[in-house]
C-alpha cells in the first residue's frame, strides 16, 4: 500500500475535526469565482438601474439598493452614505453645473455563491457654463444576496487621472527645448524626447515612452497617470527643469542634459 492515500485519509479527517467556522474559512480562501449567468445578468441590471436612478434624481430608488450596513467610499476617498451621493446629483446642488455618466463600460462580475464582485468604469462630463470637465472613475461593488436580492454591502470609487483631460494645440517646435534628461535624485533619471509631434517620456522601470498630453504651452499629463509636468525656463528662455506636481506636493526635476 502505497503513502499517498493514508496521507489524504488523515488530512481528509484533520479537515473534518476543524471547527465549522475554520473549514468555512480554508474553502473561502481557495474559492474561486463561478459562472452563474443568471446572477451575473441580475447584478448587472441592479447596476444599471441604480445608475438610472441617479440621472433621474430618484433617491429613495438609488438608496434601495445598499444595503443598511453597505461601507461607500466616495471618489474623493471620504467615507460617506449613499444618500450623500445621491444628494450630489440632486437638482437643488446643481448651482447651474449639468452632469452627464455614462452607463458601465468594461464591466467585470466575479461570483463567489452568496457574493459577488463587478469592477466597471464611468465616465463623467460636467458643463460649468460652457466650460467642460471630462472625469473618469474605477469603481468596485461588492454585493450580498439577501432576502432574495442582491445588495451592496461595500462600493468603492476611484477616480482614474487624466483619463480625458482635454489637450490643447502646441507647436510641436516647442517640444523640442524641454526633450533631455532630468535628475530627481542621481539615480533617478527621467528622458524626455520629441517623436514627430508628441513629447514622450520615460521612467525609470517603464519598458517604454509614454504620451505626455499638453494642457497648456509648458504643463503636460499622462493618460491614467496621476499628476502634472510643469517645465521651467530661465530669464534667458533655457528650460531648467520640470515641476512634478502631485496631491502630495511638488517634486523637481533637475535637467542634466
């Protein structure tokens, strides 16, 4: 008789004198998301019925679905209620601001028996008076099924940088005095060059350049990417440097070539 089915006889039964709560917890850890067609075709109409019930301003319709005990986070990274949010779409906050989201895109559904998780993206255009502001949010719904429905029990939005920030028109001529290199620390050096006309970078660990997006004739931003490239120039019109500026302050860029 061979090892290997004694041994599995005694984890068999090691597993089995687990307290429940334990077994409930290896099953969980090793569990992965099922096809459930059915399910996922409910969670995704709760989506979309939530998200019509905010464009219509229908609160007591959006709040429905959360669950009493739901943790929302909003995309500022504030813990907030779901009435919080629904009273952000409301008309009486408008202050003559239109807001226009999209339905989801690239939805995702994971199904794990009792819950399930959709990952999906939403795009947000604001008219300020015919100024425009063109947003974008990553957000995750963590629902539970419950008294025969599904409910949120944990929503989470994250806004996603410079997604649609609108570009403006620079000479690419101008590219050319900002391409070089730049020095954070002697160890962290940023090359920045002109391909056609674009202004690309790279960073150190990146595999390649990336776009940088003008957004005025000096200040520059990367799809996705968090932040703003501000490049300086001298009394003389010599650029110096680059300005990093992020939420948590400014960072500069020496230019070393």
């Amino acid at each position: 008789m061979s090892i290997k089915p004694i041994f599995v006889i005694l984890f068999v039964s090691a597993i089995a004198s687990l307290p429940i709560s334990v077994q409930k917890l290896a099953r969980a850890e090793n569990a992965k998301p099922q096809v459930f067609p059915k399910v996922e075709a409910e969670i995704r109409d709760a989506i979309h019925q939530r998200l019509a019930a905010l464009r219509r301003e229908d609160a007591k319709a959006y709040v429905a679905f959360f669950a009493e005990d739901c943790l929302v986070t909003s995309d500022s990274g504030a813990r907030v209620k779901a009435e919080d949010i629904a009273k952000e779409w409301s008309s009486d906050n408008h202050h003559g601001i239109s807001y226009n989201g999209s339905n989801p895109l690239d939805l995702t559904i994971h199904v794990y028996a009792e819950t399930a998780v959709a990952s999906y993206r939403l795009e947000l255009d604001e008219d300020w008076s015919g100024q425009k502001l063109f947003g974008a949010s990553r957000l995750t719904d963590v629902f539970a099924h419950r008294n025969g429905r599904w409910l949120l029990v944990a929503h989470q939005e994250t806004p996603i940088p410079n997604a649609r920030r609108a570009a403006v028109q620079v000479d690419p001529d101008v590219f050319d005095a900002y391409a070089g290199e730049y020095e954070f620390t002697p160890d962290y050096v940023v090359k920045v060059k002109r391909q056609g006309d674009k202004l690309m970078d790279l960073w150190p660990g990146d595999a390649d350049y990336i776009e940088d997006v003008p957004i005025d004739q000096n200040t520059f931003v990367a799809r996705g990417e968090p932040g703003e490239i501000i490049y300086v120039k001298d009394t003389n019109g010599k650029v110096t440097h680059f300005i990093l500026r992020t939420v948590g302050g400014d960072l500069i860029a020496k230019k070393t070539k």
